[in-house]
C-alpha cells in the first residue's frame, strides 16, 4: 500500500505528521506539490509525478493546502482533481468540498440551506448597496476577502466612512464586497476537527483581539464542547462534503453559528491539547474508508 500527501511544503507540521504516522503502520508514502503533476489527456497515464503514476501506483491522496496561484492555475488544479476523482481514485478531502470550502459565501449558503446557524452575511459588488446595509448589521462589521483563510485580510469595521473608503477599494480591485455583522464572543471561539461522523479533538482559541486565529497567536485551551455544538460541527462538515475538516464556532449573544469550515485545516495547536493523536486518526480513517 502506498499513499500520496499532497501539500505545498512537505516539511510543514501537520504533513510531518501524517507522514510519520504512515511510516509507524509501514505504509509507503510519496510527498509532492501541485505544480510537479503532469497530466494527459487521450494517453496513459494520466497522471505521473516523477517516476509514479497517481491512479496506477497510489491506494490513495491526502491533500493538505494546495497553494496560492493564479486563477488558472487553481481551476487547473481542481481539474485534474476532479477527474482523478471520475476514475474511481479516492482523496481525502474529495474536490467537491474543497472547492466548496474556498468560498466563503458558498460554505455559509451551504449552511443556511441545511438549517445550520450562521452570522448574518452581505455581499454585493456595488459600494452604494453595501454602505446602505452597512447600518442595517449593526454598524459593526467584518469585511473578509471571499478566497482566504487564516484570518488574513479581515478587518473590523465600526465607522461609515472607513467602510466607504475600504467599499471603493476592494470594488476598484474588482473584488467582492463580503461583510458579516460582527458577533461579540469573548475574544475566543471553538474550533472542532471533525472525521468521517464525530468531533474527533476540540479546542478553545483565545485571543487577545477579536481574530482568534491560532496561526495569528491564539492560544489553544482543552474544550470539551456540547452535544449542541458537536452536532453542528459534523452537520456543517457533511453540508460542504468534507471527510475531515475544521469547523470554527463562535458562541454569540443569540446562541452558538459556524463561521467557517476549512477543508484542509491544521491541527498544530489542536494536537497540544487534544487527547488523540490526529494524524493517526486520519490516517486510520482513510484505512477504514478504502475498506467499504
């Protein structure tokens, strides 16, 4: 049995973990980025990087962050993903949810569908729309780049002429205008790994601000969270299609709404308090799942 990781560094620590987590079962294992694949269309094999054949020489691909790129590069990307999945190959996380969670108006419409709370959210591309509903959350807002992640690019918004200033310059960069009331949680949220059907390790990320991002400083505290909170979590994860994902919960005034659900989330400080040892139970997972 041989696995791939794909991940943009294979140094990084959640790779480090899986890999050594695969060398403990004694399953092979080949680390490599997007950009060493070769695709091919019309001839075999479809997919080669260096010496190995994806669909021919792999049981199966964990994907870890893909990367930054150019649009083209990304739709690429996702491409061939999507059509090593037409040939029956299996990934963890499955394109689908991938693309899915890289959208953050998609993720949350995705929520709302199936009855998951979520903060109140507009977007639009015109600055004269957003400033009119500006008021109408509150006055207070979170302006997030729709295609990010690690709270990179948020900003806290409580003046109108500042929104109309930042409003101007994210339309003039043909961007979209993405803003969420802002909820009051105490400077802390939970984050909930979720595998397969079960919270598998949570955690409270406290913050000395208001982005509790653990990669922006946030200190990981042990949090055995609800019943409540779990449920949401695994509903939020199987909405977008995930089989592992990260599910961030904020515990507002009017109860507890997911603000997002990473598809390739890290665990690098998830894993100081958790009880279990992630990698292990991902690696188990997909074991268990080539299984059925």
């Amino acid at each position: 049995m041989k696995f791939g990781i794909m991940t943009r560094n294979p140094e990084a620590w959640s790779s480090t973990q899986v890999r050594e987590s695969l060398i403990k079962r004694g399953i092979q294992y080949e680390c490599f980025t997007f950009p060493r694949l070769v695709a091919r269309l019309a001839y075999k094999p479809y997919f080669k990087v260096g010496n190995t054949s994806i669909l021919e020489d792999l049981d199966a691909l964990i994907i870890r962050p893909i990367g930054r790129g150019s649009l083209e590069e990304l739709v690429f990307r996702m491409d061939m993903l999507y059509k090593m999945e037409r040939k029956g190959f299996y990934m963890v996380n499955p394109p689908t949810a991938i693309e899915h969670c890289v959208d953050k108006y998609d993720i949350l419409a995705l929520l709302e569908d199936v009855g998951v709370p979520v903060p109140r959210t507009l977007a639009t591309e015109s600055v004269n729309e957003a400033l009119k509903y500006f008021e109408e959350l509150g006055g207070d807002v979170v302006v997030k780049p729709i295609f990010g992640s690690r709270g990179q690019g948020a900003t806290r918004i409580n003046d109108v002429d500042v929104a109309d200033t930042i409003f101007k310059a994210i339309t003039f960069h043909h961007g979209v205008i993405y803003m969420q009331e802002f909820v009051e949680h105490g400077f802390s949220d939970i984050r909930a790994f979720v595998l397969g059907d079960q919270v598998i390790a949570s955690m409270r990320r406290v913050a000395t601000g208001w982005k509790t991002n653990y990669s922006r400083g946030a200190r990981p505290a042990p949090e055995e969270i609800s019943e409540e909170n779990k449920e949401l979590a695994v509903k939020a994860s199987k909405a977008v299609g995930c089989k592992v994902a990260g599910v961030d919960i904020l515990e507002g005034p009017n109860g507890p709404c997911i603000v997002d659900v990473n598809s390739q989330p890290g665990w690098k400080g998830l894993q100081q308090v958790a009880k279990v040892d992630i990698a292990d139970k991902i690696v188990e997972y997909v074991l268990n799942d080539l299984k059925k």
